[in-house]
C-alpha cells in the first residue's frame, strides 16, 4: 500500500470515528439530492489526490455509521476491534480461500473456527463446514445439501415435487433459495407460529404428512433460532423428533441468535441443536465482527463434499481435501472472511464471545423494564429475545422510525407480527451500556414531544 493512502487510510477512519461521535446519524442523503451532494461520476480522465481525498472523504461522511451508539436498525452494531483488525488484514494479504498453496495457513484459521463450533455443537467427527457470506448463502447450502441427500438431483436435476418447511417467521432467504435450487417458490410450506413467533410442530408434522399423502417429497425442514423480527426460537428438539421420523434434512437458521452457544446462560435456546443436521450462525451479528462472517457447519462431511465439490485439475494440486476448502464451499475465489472472527475469538477467548451475547440480553431487559414502566408504551415481544418490539403513544411505527431518520435522531427498525406493526429496537451493540439503551428510549420521547404536528399530519 502506498505510504500516501496509507496515512489517507488513518485519517479516514479518525474521521470517521469522530463522526460517529458528532453525527451518530448522519444527516440522510435522499435519493433526488445524491448526484449534488456527493460526485460519485466516473470520469475519463484521472483527479488529482488532493481532489479524489476530498470526495472520498464526503463520501464517507455521508454514509450512515452503524457501529454509532444510535444505529439500532438492523441485526449489526457496534465494533469488535479485534475482528476489524483481522478483516483489515484479510484485505492487505488478499489470500483466496479455495486452496491451501493460496491462503496458507488461513485455511488452518477457518478449519479451527468449524471445528471448535462443531464441537460446541456436539456434532460427530464428521462435521465439516465452511465461512458463508452470510446467513441466506448459509441457509442455501444447508438447502442444497437436504435437497441431494434426498434425491440424485446432483446429475438428474430435480426430479420429484420436492418439500421443504419453515416457519411463516423465518428469513426470506429459505423462499428466495428454493426458487434458485430449482425446487420452486411454491414448494415452501410456511407453517403457522405460535403467539410467540415459535414454529408450531403440530402443524408441520401435519403438513408433512399432507404432502406424503399428496404424493410429494418432503426433503427439508429450517428452524430458526432467532426470527428476523421477534428474536424467537424455534424448538429443535421438536423439530428433531419429525425430521428423524419422516428422514427430513434439519437445518438451524442461527444467522441472527445462533451465537448463543457461546453462552452458558443462554445456550439452552438451542436445545437439541446435536440433532441437526446443519447449523449457521453469523458473526457479524452478535458478536459484532465486520460483515460478513458466517459460519456454516454440517455433521455430514461426505454430502458436503459430494453436493459442492467439482474436479478442476487447473486449481486442486495439492493437499487433502479438508485444506482446499475449494472443494466444499460454492464460491470459488472466496474472500477470507474467517480471519475477522479468529482475531476477535483468540483475543477474547471462548469466555469474552460468552460476555458479548450475556451484556445483549442484559440491555435486552434493561430496555423492556423501561417500557413495562412507562405507561405511554406498549410491548409487543417477549423475554428471552435481543428484539424489543413496542410502540410509543400508538404513534404509527412506520412513520416514527422514518421521521426520527430524516430528523438525525435514532435509526431505528420497523416490523409486523400478527396485526401489529412496531418499533424493532435490538440490543446487538455490545458497546453499548444501560444509558445508550435509555437515552434511546429519551430521544424519541424527546422527539415526540417537540414534533407532535409532524406525526400527526
Ligand atoms: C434469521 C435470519 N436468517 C438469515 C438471514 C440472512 O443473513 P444475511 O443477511 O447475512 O444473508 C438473516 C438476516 O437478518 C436472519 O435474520
């Protein structure tokens, strides 16, 4: 790197954490306004450095800061410094994760990471895995290893209606997969949850057995532990008992709270998880590293291999398999996303990650005390979750969470369960303590009371 970004590198990240300080919210650019405010125009002919540092830092400044103590929006917060050192360096080596002459010893760094997580799972020796690009990639492979375990559609394509369960709360990446693994949208059965956001497993066996006698073919059942909006955990255990009766692949969507495992006190959300057949978490939502870092485990090391693995003599020339992970993941140059979430773990140590997840719950319930005391709010979740769901003098959700956006306050998610719509506070921010999660609940208080025309018109 030349000394001179070098140093530009410094000050743009002195930069920006001063920001985040000044402007926890930036000032938010509209679309309309985008072209005048920032020149993002690729021109033919190159600008010198002291015009391209200038833009570029405009650029930055303008972009809203999600590790600031008001970013409450969606399923990241806050900052790992570790684990942003590891993703930094990850950038500077620029390794490949397909093959160990390429990426090393780094191949060694992301083995360990699956296999301790195998471990704490309790899966078998057979247990392999990969970093995913995220939770919905995660949810794509487990779905990809269901679908072949099931049927030859390796060679074959697919060749029966094939059927895969999930909870009307799960993420929408299960739906969008099935359409892109050929088994099609309309081969999603979304089952019912309980009141509180839980997969009802009377109501799967019921649809499974529907299908069977429909003459399809069951294949695939995803849990989530952790539903988008809610925080809710479906029950593995249960879910277990059908897939073994009816050989169903089970797979748990942790993308969002799978990082429980690192918790003692929290761990029992995943009871059964032993039972599943696969497991993702991501790290770049709890435990806070830089996205994106998920890590997908499975206890069948052969379907692994056998649904992702293709020869190409060009690129495997050397080592066993389990150290060319070229063999068992779907990209082929993959970035080392592994790197940021060994840094922060071997810094902090199994019990350091157990502190992050423990501290969310903590603000978690800080923040549901405040609102069970505060007769002016009405709360829409339940205990046990790092989503706060709740409105504010019944003022539309939607309209406060995009006004106190627009007005540099908080941002602040919206969400529906049932024929509610609310407030989606999470307490994914690790960095924050009692008084950011206070001071949340003061600013809009604050904000309604100034602007009370603004929400009403
Ligand atoms: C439960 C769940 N699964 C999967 C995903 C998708 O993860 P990603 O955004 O990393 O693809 C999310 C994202 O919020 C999620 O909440």
């Amino acid at each position: 790197m030349d000394q001179k970004d070098l140093q530009q590198f410094q000050e743009i990240v002195q930069l920006i954490l001063t920001e985040e300080k000044d402007h926890p919210v930036a000032k938010p650019v509209s679309v309309e306004e985008l072209s005048d405010t920032v020149n993002l125009t690729l021109q033919d002919d190159p600008i010198s450095d002291e015009a391209f540092y200038n833009e570029f830092q405009t650029l930055v400044k303008k972009t809203p800061k999600t590790a600031s103590s008001s970013f409450f929006n969606q399923l990241v917060g806050g900052r790992r410094s570790r684990a942003l050192l590891g993703d930094l360096i990850a950038s500077v080596l620029n390794n490949s994760m397909y093959t160990y002459k390429v990426a090393g010893p780094m191949v060694g760094v992301e083995r360990e990471i699956v296999n301790k997580l195998a471990q704490m799972l309790g899966y078998s020796d057979h247990a392999s895995g990969t970093i995913a690009s995220g939770g919905s990639m995660s949810n794509f492979m487990a779905m990809v290893l269901g679908r072949d375990a099931k049927s030859n559609s390796i060679q074959e394509g697919v060749m029966h209606k094939m059927i895969l369960y999930t909870s009307e709360a799960s993420h929408y990446s299960v739906a969008k997969n099935a359409s892109l693994m050929g088994i099609g949208r309309n081969q999603v059965r979304f089952i019912p949850t309980n009141n509180a956001g839980e997969m009802e497993m009377e109501l799967l066996e019921a649809a499974i057995l529907s299908d069977v006698e429909s003459g399809n073919v069951p294949f695939f059942v995803n849990v989530t532990s952790g539903t988008t909006v809610l925080g809710a955990f479906d029950s593995i255990a249960e879910a277990s008992k059908i897939c073994k009766k009816h050989q169903l692949w089970l797979h748990v969507d942790g993308a969002y709270c799978g990082s429980v495992i690192f918790s003692k006190k929290y761990k029992h959300f995943l009871k059964g998880v032993e039972l599943s057949d696969s497991f993702s978490l991501s790290a770049h939502k709890m435990l806070g590293t830089p996205l994106s870092c998920s890590v997908f485990v499975t206890q069948h090391k052969e379907q692994l291999y056998e649904s992702f693995c293709s020869d190409a003599s060009y690129l495997f020339q050397s080592e066993k398999d389990d150290f060319n992970p070229g063999k068992s993941s779907f990209q082929c140059g993959r970035r080392n996303d592994a790197l940021k979430l060994w840094t922060l773990w071997k810094s902090v140590g199994t019990k350091g990650l157990e502190k992050l997840i423990d501290h969310q719950f903590e603000l978690a319930e800080v923040a549901r005390n405040y609102i069970r005391s505060n007769k002016d709010y009405t709360l829409f979740s339940f205990n046990d979750s790092v989503s706060i769901c709740f409105n504010y003098k019944n003022i539309p959700a939607k309209m406060l969470s995009k006004e106190l956006y627009l007005h540099s306050q908080l941002m602040v998610s919206h969400g529906s369960f049932g024929d509610h719509h609310f407030i989606r506070l999470v307490t994914i921010n690790s960095d924050n303590s009692e008084k950011e999660i206070i001071d949340f609940f003061k600013t809009i208080e604050q904000f309604v009371a100034e602007n009370t025309l603004i929400l009403h018109t």
